[in-house]
C-alpha cells in the first residue's frame, strides 16, 4: 500500500509540475550544478549527483521502496553535512 502512495506521488510530480521525466531529470542537473558553483567544491557535487543517480535506478529497479531507502540515506546525509558545518571552527 505504501508503494502505491509513493508511485503514484512520484507519478503526480512528474507528470504535473516537472512535464515529463526527461524534463524532470534536467531540473534535478540543473539544481545540482547550482549547488556546484554556489559550494565551489566537487565532492559535493559528485555526492549529489551519486545520490540522484542512484535513487534513480534504485526507483526503476526495485520501485518506490529504492527512492525510500535513497531518501533516507540522503536525508541522513544532509543532517551530517548541516551538524559539519556547524561545528566547523572559524
């Protein structure tokens, strides 16, 4: 049942706001070079751009639960960068 919620969210977003997937994965490159000139750093980028691929194929393999899973590696991710910089001296 959960699968069904997210599949057909994910169908709603892309379908609504984004257009089309092709459409979809272009703004998801853009937002993720944006991130790479305003942070002026490439691991960040190869991280997120990893992280987008991933949750991609992990949707078109194994469905909704591969963008769950992605989701809260990302998520645990973002917390530890935001608690880095944070505690960074300086």
């Amino acid at each position: 049942m959960a699968t069904d919620i997210l599949f057909n969210f994910y169908e709603i977003l892309v379908e609504n706001v984004f257009g089309s997937v092709g459409l979809a994965i272009m703004a998801v490159a853009a937002i993720i070079v944006l991130i790479l000139l305003i942070t002026r750093n490439t691991a960040v980028f190869i991280t997120y751009w990893m992280l987008f691929y991933l949750m991609v194929m992990g949707t078109l393999y194994i469905g909704a639960m591969g963008l769950v899973f992605m989701f809260i590696i990302s998520a645990g991710i973002f917390f530890y960068n935001i608690i880095k910089l944070f505690m960074r001296e300086g």
